[in-house]
C-alpha cells in the first residue's frame, strides 16, 4: 500500500510503506498554521475584531469608501458575508452609508472617525501579530512563504 510523504517542494507523493497520511497533506499543515494564526490574532487584536472585521476596516482604510459588493470582493467574502461585517461594524460606529456620487442607488461603505482611529491603532497591532505568527521563521523564510502564498492565491 502506497503512503504520502511530502517531498522537497512540499508536494505529497506516495512512498510504498502505508497509505495516506493526513499529517503530511499541504492543505491540513496550512489549517494548523492557520489555527495557530487565528490564535495569536484573537488573542492579541483590539476592541474585539475578528480577522474578517479586521480586514474589512483596513482595506476602507487603504482604498476609501466602496460599495459593499466590491468591498466583499477586496477582501474575498462572499455578499452575505459582507453583509454581516458591515452591519456588525456599522452597529458598533467604526462605518457608514453613504450615496455613492457615481450612482445614486448605490451606497457606498466608508469608515466614521471612530473607525477610522480605531483601524490605526488595530494595523499597529496587526503588525506585532503578523510579527509573532511568523517567529519561528528567519527573515528569509518569511519573505518566502508571503511570497508562496501569493503565488497560491
């Protein structure tokens, strides 16, 4: 029976001595990274938001008001998803709506003051998290996997 072995590049291949080893499966290894990721970002971020909070409020911070459709595009959520982080954000008054002067039916998402100082004091945080997920990595290394990520994305 064949078994699983990551080779050199980290691609699975079968070996003749068991069968498929989960432990050893690209995709189970990135969820762990992922959940030890999700761990530090929990434990750490301000004022309680989630990385999908989080990500929302920094990408209206680096492109200004969108609409919620493209904004959910930004930042790969689905619309129902989206919906739920703007509304969730809207209640606690980090966003707004406002008529978006390109399209008069369209509202357009932007980030009140209290957002917008709320997202700066949580991107400073977001660094030291992004510091800490990647420690056990030298500089090299975590140049490489930002760069192999992007390349999977």
């Amino acid at each position: 029976m064949a078994r699983s072995k990551l080779n050199v590049a980290g691609v699975a291949e079968e070996t003749s001595n068991g069968g498929y080893r989960l432990d050893e499966q690209v995709g189970f290894l990135m969820r762990i990274a992922m959940q030890r990721h999700t761990s530090i970002f929990t434990a750490n971020m301000i004022e309680g938001l989630t990385q999908t909070q989080f990500a929302a409020l920094a990408k209206l911070y680096e492109t200004g008001p969108s609409s919620q459709n493209q904004l959910g595009r930004l930042i790969y959520l689905d619309a129902a998803t989206i919906k739920g982080v703007v509304d969730r954000l809207n209640v606690r008054g980090f966003v707004t709506a406002l008529s978006d002067p390109k399209d008069r039916r369209r509202r357009a998402v932007t980030l009140t003051d209290e957002g917008r100082r709320v997202t700066e004091a949580a991107m400073k945080v977001a660094g030291k998290i992004t510091t800490q997920t990647l420690g056990p990595l030298t500089a090299s290394e975590q140049r490489t996997i930002a760069a192999l990520l992007k390349k999977l994305g």
